[in-house]
C-alpha cells in the first residue's frame, strides 16, 4: 500500500510539474487542421525524408541512460572559464555586417541593416528545470538587457536547448517577427505573443520580407518536442537570403541527403552555421558528427562553415571540445575555411579573419 501511495504522489508530481508553461503546449485548432495538410506530416506526427529511428542499431535507451549518467567523459565541462568577449549590440555601425556567437547554436547577426536572433538560450540552462544541464563557466556573458529592437527571431525548433522560455519572455517587447517552422508558433502564442507576429513555414517553402530579404524554411534531419509527445511541431534549417549575402542556417541535423539537396537548390551560401557537437554514435541518425558537419558544409557550397552547438552545455559524453578538435582537423583535410571566434566576438560577414584555436588555451583542455 506504501508503495502504490508514493507511486501515485510521484506520478501527480510529475503531471503537475509537466503543466508549467515552460512545456509550451501542442498544436491545436486552426494550427493543428494546417499542420495537417503538410506532406511532411503522416501518422499523426512530422516525418524526416529518411528513415530515421530514435537510436541507432544495437543500441538501447537502457544503455545509453546508463552511460550518460555512469560514463560521460571526465572532461565533458571545461576546466576553466569559457573566455569571452563583450560587444555591444546597442551602438554597432548600421553599416556593419557582423555576427555576434553566444555559445551552441545561439546568435545574432546584423546584415544590410536589419537585426537577426537565432536561437537564443540566456538563462543559464538547458532544461525545463534551471538545475538541470547548466551553461558552462564563463558563456553567460549577455542578457536580453545587452540586445536592440531584434527585426526577425529565427527559431529552429522546439528543443530547450533551441527554445528558451526565460529568454523568449524577456525579449518579448524587443521582438517585431518570429519565423519558424510549422507549429512551433503554439508555443509562443501560448507564451502571450501577438499572433500576427508568427510566421510559420513547412520545408522549401519562402516567407518574403521585403527589400530582398527572404527565408526559406528547409529540411533538417531531426525531431521535436518538449513534452512526452514528439515531432507535434516541425523542425527545420534555414536558408537566409539578403540583398548582399546568403546564410545557411542549419539548426540541429544528423547528416543525410537533404545538405546536397538544399546546395543544390539554393547554395551557394557565404557561410553555414552548422552543428558539430553533442554527438554520439548511438543517436548519429540525429545529430551528426563533425566530420559529417564539414561534408555536409561542401555539399551545401559554403565558402565557409562555422561550427555550433558546442561550448556551452553538455548534452553527450565527449570532452567539451572534441567536436572542434575534430571538425577543425576534418576541415583541414577538406579545404573547408573555418569560422570559430570567441563567445561574443564580432565576426565581420565581409572580411576575412584570423581566428585563434583558443579551445586549446591551458587549463580548458585535458591535460
């Protein structure tokens, strides 16, 4: 009888925990009877291109469970402070086009005038619950209170890593559109934005800005969800086009076809920000590894790569900075220019630079 109280007390936790609006909420009404005449959406759920099963063979969620609690890396968080720079965001030259990098997959960019958020993570975890995977030593180093008026927030998809609800309430009053993928917008309608501000798309389909800004929501090889129910709302890449330069934004992807697809539909691209950490054999279909980052980045016909989605959590069981480690030998081999600046380093869109290796800086590797 003891038992099946505490059972029943933590199952009524957990549903109650699960009710705080840091979950977000799934598609529904007039959203949901959309998403359903998606082509991409069969059996109830969003579909990648490929088959792509949650892990991979002969592996099991028993053991990569066990793993991740028993068998992470010593060095899986640095052994020192991320360093940093600080640029402020609210006196940059109109003129300049920049991009500022927060860590993982967060950052912004200022191109032909106009302000671009992509995925931004500012409140120090990645996880519904603040104790759970906190931000590396030294990568909190911006606040919304750091950033302007932002033109377009890009979201990729609904992950708590992609989607912070602490910092999506904040920038609330600073946001003037969000584009995204179809039905990730319920989260942010539920989250008191002004609908009209959501702009949701399906893969390959154009949302056209004006002035010769476009975004074209395009295939990521991936999924969804924040709460038990997955792949409820789309998850997607981006190909960002501007009257002077054209980004490929890639979310999060395991390495598959659609890279050579997408460049050779819309590349070239002058840069793609792509995915190189977080991996992991037993969910490679999922998440790719950095060496599959760099082909993906020659399939796409980017004249550089900037990799992301590393240096600020620890989501996987390699050393924190295996994934440039081995993205920057694999670019080596491949003739891929990298682009790898410091947490909030400006990165002129225009000129070339010279980026140190400062991941191998003493006391932030193995030694």
């Amino acid at each position: 009888m003891i038992f099946f109280v505490i059972l029943a007390l933590l199952i009524i936790g957990v549903v109650l925990f699960m009710r705080q609006p840091q979950f977000g909420r799934q598609p529904s009404g007039v959203r949901l009877e959309r998403i359903k005449q998606s082509p991409n959406y069969r059996d109830e759920k969003f579909q990648n291109e490929s088959f792509t099963p949650d892990l991979a063979e002969g592996s099991s969620y028993l053991n990569v469970i066990i793993k991740f609690f028993f068998g992470k890396s010593k060095y899986n968080i640095p052994g020192a402070p991320i360093p940093s720079q600080k640029t402020d965001l609210l006196h940059l030259n109109p003129d300049e086009n920049v991009l500022v990098w927060f860590g993982h997959s967060s950052y912004f960019m200022q191109i032909d005038g106009k302000k671009f958020l992509v995925d931004p993570v500012f409140s120090g975890s990645a996880s519904p619950a603040s104790f759970i995977t906190p931000s590396f030593k030294g990568t909190d180093v911006y606040t919304v209170a750091d950033f302007p008026d932002i033109d377009y927030l890009l979201l990729s998809h609904d992950h708590y890593d992609h989607l912070d609800y602490e910092t999506i309430l904040k920038l609330k009053p600073k946001v003037k559109m969000i584009v995204t993928g179809l039905g990730t917008g319920e989260h942010f309608e539920y989250w008191g934005y002004d609908p009209s501000l959501i702009v949701e798309k399906d893969w390959n389909e154009t949302v056209d800005l004006g002035n010769g800004f476009k975004v074209t929501a395009t295939p990521a090889r991936h999924f969804s969800g924040r709460q038990f129910s997955r792949n409820k709302a789309l998850w997607v890449s981006m190909v960002l086009q501007t009257p002077s330069l054209k980004i490929f934004i890639g979310g999060d992807s395991g390495y598959d076809s659609h890279f050579k697809k997408i460049g050779e539909r819309y590349g070239p691209f002058d840069l793609a920000l792509l995915e190189c950490g977080q991996y992991n054999e037993a969910w490679k279909y999922i998440h790719m590894m950095p060496e599959e980052t760099v082909t993906a980045a020659k399939e796409l016909k980017a004249k550089k790569l900037m990799p992301v989605h590393w240096a600020k959590f620890s989501l996987a069981l390699h050393d924190w900075n295996e994934p440039i480690q081995r993205a920057s030998a694999e670019a080596k081999k491949q003739g891929v220019p990298l682009v790898t600046p410091l947490i909030g380093q400006k990165v002129n869109l225009i000129a070339e630079q010279i980026f140190p290796e400062w991941w191998k800086e003493k006391g932030l590797q193995p030694e």
